[in-house]
C-alpha cells in the first residue's frame, strides 16, 4: 500500500491546479515541468545562486524602502540564506531550455522563495495572499531585467570561483616545469618536419605565457558583467520601481558579492544588447582554442612509446584498452580536448543568440546563460584537473629528446649564414641521401673548420632565445 499524496491547490490566471504540499515550487513552475520535458538539465547550482543573490538584493532594498512590509523582506532574505547553504536545492526544476527570456525558472525562483518564507513567518505553503511569489518576492522586478543580471552575476561566480584559480594554478605550474626542463634540448618541429633546435622548458614557458595573456583578455571581457541593468523592470523604463531602488539595488548586490558592480548608463540598451556575453564567451572560445592546441601538443610529445616521439611521459591515470594489456592512454589531455570543442559550439550558439532578440528584448537568454556559465565552469574544471593529473607529473625523456636534437638536418639552417643557403641545402641533401652527418660532410667538403663548426652547430647555443635588446 502506498501512501496517499497530499495536495494543496494554487491558482494562476489559466485556472486551477493541484501541487504536491511537500514540494516548495508552485503553480507555475508546475506548468513549466509540463510544458518543457526537454532534456533533462537542470539550471546550473551557479546561476540559481546569483538568482537568488539578485532576490535577496532586492528584498534588503524593497524593505528598507518600505515598499514591501520588514516582516516580509527579512523572511525573504532568510529564505535564500537558507538556500543558498545549500537546503532546497532539489526545488529548481525547470529544463534550461524553456520559456524564452527564462519566465519559468524566474518563477520557480520567485515561489520557492514566496512559500519558503511563508513557512518561515509559521503560515503554510501556497498562501500568497500573504506573501506572493509575483508581488512581494518580485516586487519592482521583471523577467527582463533579472535575468541578464543574473547571467552577469552568475559569470562573475563562475570566473571568480573556478575558472582564474584553475588558470593561475595551472600558469605557476607550468612555470615550475619550465625551470625544471630548462636545459633540455629537443628539435623544433614545424609543419610536423624538422626544425631548429628548442628547449623543452621553453615549451611549457610558452604555454604559461599564452594562459596568462587569455586570462588577461578574459579579465578584460568580464568587465562588462559589472554593469547591471537591475531596475530596467519590464522594458528598461524602471516601471513600478522605487526612484531610489536602482542605485541601491546594485550597491547592496555589490556588497553581497564582494565585487564592484555599477547601474548600467542606460537602462534599454543593457535589457536588448547581449554583446558583454558575446566578449566573454569569445574570450573563452579563444582560451579553448589554445587550450585544445596545448593538449594536441601534450598528446603528441607523448606519442609511442616505441613508436612514436616519447619526449615526454605524461602520467598515466587509468588502463587505456579494453584488449590491448600494458596500454596507457593520454586520456586527460583528451578530454581536455573535447571541452575544448564544446566550449566552441557553446560560443556559436550563444552569438546565434545574441542576435536573435526583437526590439525591448532577446527571448534566447535561457540558452545564452546556460552556455555561458557551463563553458566557464567546463574550462575551469577541465583545466584544474589537468593540471592536477596530467601537467605535474610529467616527466621528460632527456635522451630522447637530445638524440632527436642531434639528428635533426634542421641543424643546418645554423650554417646559413658561414656557407650560404645553396651550400647548406647541399649539405642536407647529401646527409639524407647517404645517412651521413651533417658535420662529416661540411668538413670533407672544406666549408669550415672544426673548431668554427663544433662553435656553430652547438645545440645549447642554437636553441637559447635571443633576448630583446634595443640598442
């Protein structure tokens, strides 16, 4: 026998129905979960915290204001605390792909919170005659100007929490390694054929430099995230909002925070233009773009181990083959990868989008907040664990490397400027066709001597980067 489930009864402006009493959402998320059995995701933990962050925001400024009663506002802002500490959470329900502008999860928002502190003020869930999911939670608000906020704010969450900290421990990281491959002599390789000598810390030098100039680019981007147009209210007019609400509002949200935010100048244009999404989710696709590059490189470094560079070894993590015993996969550089890749297709969709509103308002914020908080916190996840997993364990194959030094005809651009371009071609040519070494051959042909070649062709000497000097 099953136990009978209760039902208390909410009404909306479509009529009537029955929602579960042990549950907090209402009326019109219970629409929502009807309306939208699409894929199965829920909204993000972050962007749920930045909604809520925006609410509690709002219920300090409209209590202080006295547009909604003290009792009322603090019950409210208990209510997200709670919330944000984690009870509750199972409560936001609605798919991310939903109702355009994202109304459904804004008001699973709004009557979570609404029967959360009916509870709290000892009343009983559904008794929005005495605190209403529209008029007290939502009071002086719109779908249209919280919900980019909340995108903003939950932007900010992501890079401030996971993102920079993955990046700045995954720069200092490969600094590290870069001092401890400094004398490492390996051959450059371009277009997959050989080229002059390199050193392998320099390799990873070269990394740490291109994580921190995007993690400069994407600092930059984010800036625009700072900007709120909270108080925009339905079409970016400030409707039915305090005159001292908008200014209040984003001080508080930036105390909350912890974060300098400010009022957008302009109300309309911070409601109908995506394009501080579009920056950011452009920096990020920039970032993944090396990133995938930086893991192909890993990968193939790595490649053999009798059979391919092995320059390197990355730590293996987990068997990589079902049938083949001993096999060890470079696996966390793979999946690096194909975060990488989706990271891309989240920045398309998201310019799709962004071009996609009409007039007051762009209906497509739902995917746009989605894509845009996951390629955050994918990348930042994503580049802690290789960090973690992969990069600080790596070792390098110094005779590997030296012996693939040594024998690399690219040796010979050295000589281009002792012997002339035609001669030093001639050399490489003889050295392929009959397996000699460059050196043999210059010096039965009498280009040089050996005490000026040994000083030409030494690897040390050839694979040291030039300092910049402008004198």
């Amino acid at each position: 026998m099953t136990d009978k489930i209760e039902f208390r009864v909410e009404r909306d402006s479509m009529g009537d129905r029955q929602i579960a009493s042990d549950v907090y959402y209402g009326i019109q998320t219970l629409r929502a979960i009807e309306n939208f059995p699409i894929s199965g995701i829920k909204p993000l933990p972050t962007y749920v915290d930045a909604c809520l962050l925006i609410k509690k925001a709002t219920a300090i400024v409209n209590g202080e204001l006295g547009c909604i009663p003290q009792d009322i506002s603090q019950a409210i802002v208990q209510a997200t605390d709670e919330i944000l500490a984690g009870k509750l959470r199972e409560q936001f329900v609605v798919d991310v792909y939903q109702a355009g502008a994202g109304t459904s999860h804004h008001m699973n928002v709004n009557e979570v919170l609404a029967n959360r502190a009916l509870e709290i003020l000892g009343d009983e869930k559904g008794n929005y005659k005495r605190i209403s999911p529209n008029d007290h939670v939502n009071y002086g608000q719109s779908t249209n100007d919280v919900i980019p906020t909340a995108i903003r704010i939950g932007g900010l969450l992501a890079l401030t929490h996971t993102l920079h900290p993955a990046l700045e421990e995954a720069i200092a990281t490969l600094e590290n390694k870069a001092g401890e491959f400094q004398d490492i002599v390996k051959s450059g390789r371009t277009h997959l054929q050989d080229a002059v000598p390199v050193r392998l810390g320099e390799n990873f030098r070269a990394w740490a430099q291109i994580l921190t100039e995007h993690q400069n680019r994407i600092y930059t981007a984010s800036g625009d995230l700072m900007v709120l147009g909270l108080g925009g209210s339905a079409a970016g007019t400030g409707l039915n909002t305090h005159p001292l609400y908008r200014a209040r509002v984003v001080e508080v949200l930036s105390e909350l925070i912890d974060t300098p935010l400010e009022p957008a100048p302009h109300l309309m244009a911070a409601m109908q233009s995506m394009a501080p999404f579009v920056n950011v989710s452009g920096a990020l696709r920039n970032l993944a773009q090396d990133l995938a590059k930086i893991s192909h490189d890993l990968r193939l470094m790595d490649s053999g181990p009798k059979t391919g560079f092995k320059e390197i070894q990355l730590p293996p993590v987990q068997p990589g083959s079902s049938i083949m015993p001993g096999k060890y996969n470079p696996v966390m550089a793979e999946m690096t990868s194909m975060v990488c890749f989706q990271v891309m297709g989240y920045d398309n969709a998201i310019a799709i989008a962004a071009q996609a509103g009409q007039l007051e308002l762009n209906v497509m914020m739902p995917l746009i907040a989605y894509n845009l908080i996951h390629s955050i916190e994918i990348l930042g996840n994503t580049i802690a664990a290789l960090t973690k997993r992969c990069i600080e364990g790596i070792t390098a194959n110094k005779e590997r490397c030296l012996a693939y030094a040594e024998g690399s005809l690219a040796l010979v651009t050295a000589l281009n400027t002792h012997i002339g371009y035609l001669n030093a071609a001639a050399v490489a040519k003889e050295s392929l066709e009959t397996g000699k070494s460059l050196r043999q051959i210059v010096l039965e042909r009498g280009l040089m001597n050996e005490a000026d070649l040994a000083t030409v062709l030494n690897l040390e000497q050839m694979s040291a980067i030039l300092p910049l000097s402008r004198e």
